[in-house]
C-alpha cells in the first residue's frame, strides 16, 4: 500500500510536470507565467497527497509516503521496527516504479531537461540555502501533522499535509526542488542519473521530522501521542495501534 501511494504521488508529479513545463505542452504556450504554472503544480500535487491519505489503501497503511516521516513515528515509538524497515524500502520501490512506469509510457519526454524525471535539485541560490530550505518546510510539515493528527481535528490531518505540500512547491520549490522525501527524491535520480546535493535530502528531512518530534515531545509530551496513521477516522485495521498494545 505505501508502495502503491508514492509510486502513484510520483506518477502524478512527473505527468503534471510534462504538462506544465515541457516545451511540448500546450500549457506552457498558453501559461506564460512560470510562477503560475508552478502554482498549478502545487496544487495538483497537494491534491494529489490528500486523496492519497484519504484512499481506501492510504487509511489502512497510515500514507506515511515517506522514510523520514516513517522513521519519526518510530522514533516516537509508534512503529514496529520491521514495518519501519519494510515502509521504507517499499516507499522507494514504489516511488521509483512510478517514475519508471511513466518514463516507460513516454519515452525520452520525461528526459527533456524542463522535466528531468521531477529531479529534487538544489536551486540558484546553492546548496546551503536549499539544505535549510529543506530543514525548515520538513519541520514545518511534521510539526503539523504531529499537533492536527493528536488533536481533535485529527480528520483533518491529510487537508492539512496536502496543503503544505501545495504551498511549498509553489514558494520555496525553485530553492531546494520541495523533497521532504528521501524516497522521493531517490525514485527521480536514479533513472535521471542526477546525484547534485543529493545528499541534502537523504540528510535535511529525516532529521528536521526528528527534530519536530523532539520539540512535540517537550511541549505536549508522551502522553499526547496516539498513533502512526495520517487518518485514523476510518475502520481499516491498524497495525500500528496492534502493535502498540502488544508492547504497551
């Protein structure tokens, strides 16, 4: 299932970015404004993470989506070991599949230099400001979802997610590419061979979610967490709450 929702976020990132910066598209003719089509691309992809998290499949696995965010609820205790282990190598296998699903039904469009297999690559403004870049949206994002997710909005949690997720790639996306995501990026640079400032994004989001973890420990304590899941509103089986009253 996690496979299945980052290889489907990353089909989504490459066919809106053939769509809205290939020179190709008839989009990028009638929408002059990359700032504009940057902003579309946002929100195709904050929509796409919502309905991600409030699939069938994405209620059931939680639509972690991610290994730092995965590696965060473990180190909150939340996440048995081996499903933090198998999250985190079916997010790539997933992410990367979906890349290479679309690469395979375009050909050499996903390689024109516009696209670049959606590439998470440092910005003009070099590669301490995109390190920072991701530092600060990738606290941002698991702070939120700690605080909506524990709180009595929890529903909302997957609105919340998405909408970051919008936000960011339409602002601060020319400066680090918008990761957050060791996975992410990792499904676009191996077919893209593009390893620049690679390292930021296997480095910056793990350790600001634990970081943001750390800060949520502080301030509301142990006792305000309660599970691993983006949307627990639903009656799909939780394999986090099994594991934690197994262990609790």
């Amino acid at each position: 299932m996690e496979a299945w929702g980052l290889g489907l976020f990353m089909v989504s990132a490459c066919a809106f970015a053939l769509l809205l910066s290939h020179p190709q598209s008839p989009l990028v003719a009638g929408i002059g404004s990359p700032l504009v089509r940057r902003c579309l691309m946002g929100a195709a992809m904050g929509l796409t993470a919502m309905a991600i998290v409030y699939s069938p499949w994405g209620q059931q696995s939680g639509a972690h989506l991610n290994p730092a965010l995965t590696l965060t609820f473990f180190r909150l205790g939340k996440v048995a070991p081996w499903d933090a282990v198998f999250y985190g190598v079916f997010q790539v296998l997933g992410g990367l599949s979906g890349v290479l699903l679309v690469s395979l039904l375009v050909g050499r469009l996903l390689a024109d230099p516009a696209v670049n297999y959606v590439v998470t690559v440092p910005g003009p403004s070099g590669i301490g400001i995109a390190f920072v870049t991701e530092l600060f949206i990738s606290f941002i994002q698991m702070t939120v979802v700690l605080w909506v997710s524990n709180s009595r909005w929890a529903r909302w949690t997957g609105v919340c997610a998405g909408t970051l997720v919008a936000l960011n790639i339409s602002t601060v996306g020319p400066l680090s590419g918008m990761s957050m995501n060791p996975a992410r990026t990792l499904a676009s640079a191996i077919p893209a061979h593009v390893w620049h400032g690679a390292w930021i994004y296997f480095t910056a989001p793990p350790l600001a979610m634990l970081a943001a973890a750390e800060a949520y420990l502080l301030t509301r304590g142990r006792n305000h967490l309660f599970c691993a899941k983006l949307h627990h509103q639903n009656q799909r089986r939780c394999i986090f709450c099994d594991f934690h009253g197994h262990h609790g």
